[in-house]
C-alpha cells in the first residue's frame, strides 16, 4: 500500500475512535464547588490537594496551553507533506482544545493553587512561546509521539494518585489521557508506516529520540517541578524509560530493522543514550 494511503487509513481510524470517546468539558467539571472570588477571596487552605499534586496538575495546564505553538509547529511541518497528516493537525488542534481549559477551571472551582499566581504563569509560557522539536515533518512526529505517550503516562498516573483525593479530578485525567492515547496511536503508526516505506528514515527516527525533552520544559522551575512530580509517584525517569520510550522502539522495531549504510552508528548512539537513562533509573531507585 502506498505511504499515502496507509496515512488516510489511519486517520480515517482516529476519526472514528473519537467518535466514541467524543466529550464536553462542562460534563466532567465540579461546577457545585465554584465560588465567587470576590465575595469569598482565595486562600492557601481551601483547596483538597497536596502542594505537590497541584503543581503536578499545573504543570500539566501549562504544557497544554502552549498549544497555539504547537500548532503553528505542526502546521508549517506538515504544510507541504501528506494530507492525511494536514487533517490531522486541524482534528488533533480541536480535540487538544479542552485540554487546558478543563485542567485550568479545574484548580479554579477548586481552589487548588493561587488563581492571580497561574494566571501570571499562563500569560508567561503563552509569551515565552514553544518550539516544536525537529525540522522534518518525520522528525516532528518522532518527538510528538514521544509527547503525547509521555503526557498519557503521566496523566495516567496522576489519575492514580488522586483516585481517593478526587473522583471529578480523576475523571477529568483518565479522559484527557484517552485522548493522549488515540494521538499517541495516530502518530506513532504514521511514523512505522514512514520507516516500512523508506528504511533509511531509520537514521532519523533514531538521531531524534535522544533529543526529546517533555514538552513545556521552557516554563519556569521546569527541572524543580519535575523532581517534585517524581517524588509524587507519578512521573521520573524510569517511567520514560519502561512506560514510554521502550515501547515505542519496540512498536518501530529499532533494534532488530535492517539498517541502511550509516544508520547503525546512529542507532548504536541511540543505545547508548538508553543505556545512560537506564543508569540514572537505576541510581534513582536505589536512593532512598
Ligand atoms: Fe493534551
Ligand atoms: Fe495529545
């Protein structure tokens, strides 16, 4: 099947999973927990969550309010390649949409964290701007397949720490990380069906993934904010690792594919940098 055909086909499939698991944001918020700011002004007491879960439920906001420069990223990527891929952009903007919007009313109606504080956050990282990682339309899906199964996992486990804390906070996480999941899919096929159509896209594939950072790592105490996610439980190196970046290398069978002439040496690079990671998890579960 020609590449741009097998890409229809996969977009044609995440339009009909989204069909089904198809939501409204004012479904799944606990609006009967709002009050009025200015009859009852914010304090530090009011919210149910720990500081940690709360900047853990932050910083995820503020990854997904850089979505205007994602966008923009994608959209000049993918401008002159498939249309399967031009489609996707526009479908995966829409359903992107209600990310921030739910995590953000969210803390507001429950007064978890400082209101006047992330609004300055916000205003801050939607200035700062992001950078989408890659410069080839492949190599932009090699790194948002990394994103969106990262910001699943995470989500994912943030949805776990706080299943007795807050069933509507809980709800709201495992159905932004349904969403992760159908675009984690889309991408991480249309990079598989890239590398069956041109095996050489190997060295590419490759010479990304040891570049990608999570994304939002722009905004301010990123390093700080994500060791306080680790010691919460719910995101470290060693998730990247066995829930994330494995996974992947094995759905595009890195390591057993025929490499073309000069993609071994990238690919060996690849293992070391795994190889690195790995250390550092290891290191990391054996500090108390
Ligand atoms: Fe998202
Ligand atoms: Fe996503």
């Amino acid at each position: 099947m020609k590449l741009s055909a097998t890409l229809d086909d996969l977009y044609q499939r995440h339009l009909s999973c989204t069909v089904r698991s198809d939501w409204g944001y004012h479904n799944l918020l606990p609006w009967e927990r709002g009050k009025n700011f200015k009859t009852l002004p914010w304090a530090s007491d009011q919210g149910n969550l720990t500081p940690e879960l709360t900047l853990a439920v932050e910083t995820a906001l503020l990854t997904e309010i850089n979505l205007p420069w994602f966008t923009a990223g994608l959209k000049q990527m993918f401008d002159t390649g498939p249309s399967a891929l031009k489609a996707f952009v526009r479908t995966w903007t829409a359903e992107e949409d209600q990310h921030a919007r739910l995590l953000d009313v969210y803390l507001t109606l429950s007064r978890n964290g400082n209101p006047d504080r992330r609004a300055k956050l916000r205003r801050k990282v939607l200035t700062d701007g992001y950078e989408v990682g890659g410069d080839t339309g492949l190599a932009v899906m090699v790194y948002t397949t990394l994103q969106e199964l990262a910001t699943r996992v995470f989500y994912q486990n943030l949805a776990t720490a706080v299943e007795n804390l807050d069933p509507a906070l809980t709800l709201i996480l495992r159905t932004v990380a349904k969403d992760e999941t159908l675009h984690f899919a889309f991408y991480r096929d249309a990079v598989r069906a890239y590398l069956d159509h041109d095996p050489a896209l190997l060295g590419t594939v490759a010479s990304i993934i040891p570049q990608f950072r999570m994304p939002g790592s722009e905004m301010p105490d990123f390093p700080s904010r994500m060791r306080t996610i680790a010691d919460t439980g719910c995101y470290d190196v060693e998730n990247y690792l066995s829930d994330v970046m494995d996974p992947i290398l094995r759905a595009w069978n890195v390591w057993e594919r025929d490499a073309p002439d000069g993609v071994d040496d990238v690919r060996k690079a690849l293992f070391t940098h795994r190889d690195r990671l790995q250390r550092v998890a290891t290191h990391r579960s054996k500090t108390p």
